[in-house]
C-alpha cells in the first residue's frame, strides 16, 4: 500500500485563495481592512524570516500588515507598552509576537498582555484554557494545531471516535493539537520523552500527529496500516549533496511510513504552509469580530 499524500502547499494556497475572495468582500461590504501587526525582539534570523513569510502572505491576500522591531536589549516594559499601544489600535486585529523571546524577556506575561481579541497566535494563557474545557471556545485556535486539523477536514477524514496519538506535548504544538483532537470527539492519547513503548503505543493510531522535533523517529512499524500521519516535525540533517549541506526531515521516516499509512503529509510541504494560513485565517477572523460579524 502507498499512502496518499497530503499536499499542505496546495491546501494552503485554497485557504489563502479563499481569504483573499473574503478580505475583498470584507472591504467592498464594510469598509474594513484586517490588521496584523508583528513584533520582532532581536535579530534571530529565522525569526526573521517567518516574520518577512507572514508579512509577505498577508500583502497577498490583503491584510495590513506592520512591522515592528524592538532591539535585543528591549526591555520586559518597552515590549509590553508596543503590545498595549497595538491592543489600543483599532486598525490591528491581529498581534503576533514572533517567539523566542530573548531569554532575558518574560514570555509568558508578553504574551499574557496581548488583548485575548487579538491573540492571533493562540498563545494567550485564556485562549489556551478554553481550549481545553468542555463547552467552552477558544477565540482563536493556535495555528499549527489549528492547521493539522484543517488538513484532516479537508481531505474528509472524521475525526469523531477515531483514536488519535499524538507524539509531544509542547505548548505550541502537541498539547493544543491534542485539545483539538479532543474537541473533535477523538479519543486522545499523548506522549512524550517519559512515555514507555511508543511504537505499541502509536499502532493504536487511526490518526499519528508526531511533534517531536526528532528525525525520522516514527517507523513503519509504529504505524497501523492505513492511519492518516500527520508530521509537524521539521528537523536539519546533514545532506553533503544537497545545496545547502542539510536538507528538511519530519519525525516520520517518510519512505518507508508512506508503504503503511493510508495517508500522509510530506516535510517539507505538509504542516508548514497551513501554519501561516491558519495565522492569515485567524487575523480576518478577529476583523470581522471586532466589527461584529461574527
Ligand atoms: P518541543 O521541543 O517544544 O517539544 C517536543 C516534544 O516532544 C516534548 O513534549 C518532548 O517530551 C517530546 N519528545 C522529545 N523527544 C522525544 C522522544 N524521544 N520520545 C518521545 N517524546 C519526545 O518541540 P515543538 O513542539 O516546538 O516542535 C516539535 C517539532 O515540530 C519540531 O521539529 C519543530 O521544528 C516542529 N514545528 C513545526 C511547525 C510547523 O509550522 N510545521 C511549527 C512548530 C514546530 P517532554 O515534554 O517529555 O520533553
């Protein structure tokens, strides 16, 4: 058997497709155009570079986007003033604080400051706990996670009843991914660096989201035959023959998981592009909330 691919990149560019039809309407209607401000803290320069990526999507789909860079040296009280002169900006329904802070920053109240109604990124402390209670909605879904499932929905697979492992249990990834799953009437297992017998643990799977940040970890014998496996992983691994030196691996050794799972998404061009369309996603979304359209 060889698994159908889940092709992230295309999936993507429909969703970006599709907001760019709702940003012009959403201007055409009601005059509105949505608003997305970055903070940048240093100079990491893949930080950098995931900033210029989403600031380059949001010109393409529309959205308003500005840039603002704050020093290394920034103080804990110069990057919370920025994040409450954006909450007061009616022209910003979006903050998104590109992490990691620098180690000398307290992340958590950075992130505690930003208004929860534009907590693009997910990340607000409230956010994160309506996430995890029964009857209760998050504002905005973190978007990696929110991105896995969206994979799964757009490609019909039911979520409801199906039991999903998920490999990591970091705050930005496993552990949102894992309330999602939940949300969604899976029933959810989680693992980590402490869990015993993964592969008996992860052949339980009809749905393997792995988010682990190791290299190919996940093997074809880990799989259940037929199993959709998500891979949010992206790891660096020496490549003499490639450009670069290195080339991108997921934490699902690929060619041999693709001969077991039913489907499967490729790194690079799985997760990764449905993370800045679900930030794009989120960004219209609280436009059109604060504007009382939702
Ligand atoms: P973290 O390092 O924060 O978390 C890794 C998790 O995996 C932890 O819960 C850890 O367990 C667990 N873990 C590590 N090693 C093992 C092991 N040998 N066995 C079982 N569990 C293990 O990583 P992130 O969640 O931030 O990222 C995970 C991967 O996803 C990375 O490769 C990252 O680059 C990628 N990523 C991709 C994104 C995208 O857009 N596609 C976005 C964000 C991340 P414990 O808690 O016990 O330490």
């Amino acid at each position: 058997m060889t698994a159908k691919m889940i092709d992230g990149t295309a999936i993507a560019a429909s969703i970006q497709e599709e907001l760019t039809a709702e940003v012009a309407q959403l201007k055409e209607q009601h005059g509105i155009v949505p608003g997305l401000a970055t903070v940048l803290v240093g100079e990491n320069p893949a930080s950098q570079t995931y900033v210029k990526m989403k600031r380059k999507r949001c010109a393409e789909v529309g959205i308003h986007s500005v840039g603002h860079e704050l020093p290394a040296d920034a103080t804990q009280e110069q990057v919370e003033a920025l994040v409450r002169e954006l909450n007061a900006d009616p022209a910003i329904h979006g903050i998104l604080v590109q992490l990691p802070l620098p180690g000398h920053l307290d992340e958590e109240a950075v992130l505690n400051a930003i208004s929860l109604n534009k907590d693009v990124d997910g990340f607000h402390p409230v956010n994160i706990g309506r996430l995890a209670m029964k009857g209760r909605e998050a504002l905005f879904a973190p978007c990696t996670p929110a991105g896995c499932i969206e994979l799964l929905d757009r490609i019909g697979v039911e979520i409801r009843g199906k039991e999903a492992v998920v490999l990591g249990r970091s705050n930005i990834v496993g552990l949102p991914v894992s309330m999602l799953l939940l949300k969604r009437d899976a029933t959810v297992t989680i693992c980590h660096s402490r869990s015993k017998d993964l592969p008996a643990i992860c052949r339980r799977a009809d749905i393997l989201v792995a988010a682990v940040g190791r290299a190919e970890m996940v093997k074809a014998d880990w799989v259940q035959p037929g199993a959709v496996v998500i891979d949010v992983g992206i790891n660096r691994v020496d490549d003499p023959a490639a450009k670069r030196g290195y080339r991108l691996v997921g934490d699902v050794a690929f060619e041999e998981v693709k001969e077991v799972a039913g489907w499967l998404t490729p790194v690079p061009g799985g997760v990764g592009p449905m993370t800045i369309a679900m930030l794009l996603q989120n960004t219209v979304k609280g436009a059109k909330r604060a504007a009382g359209l939702l």
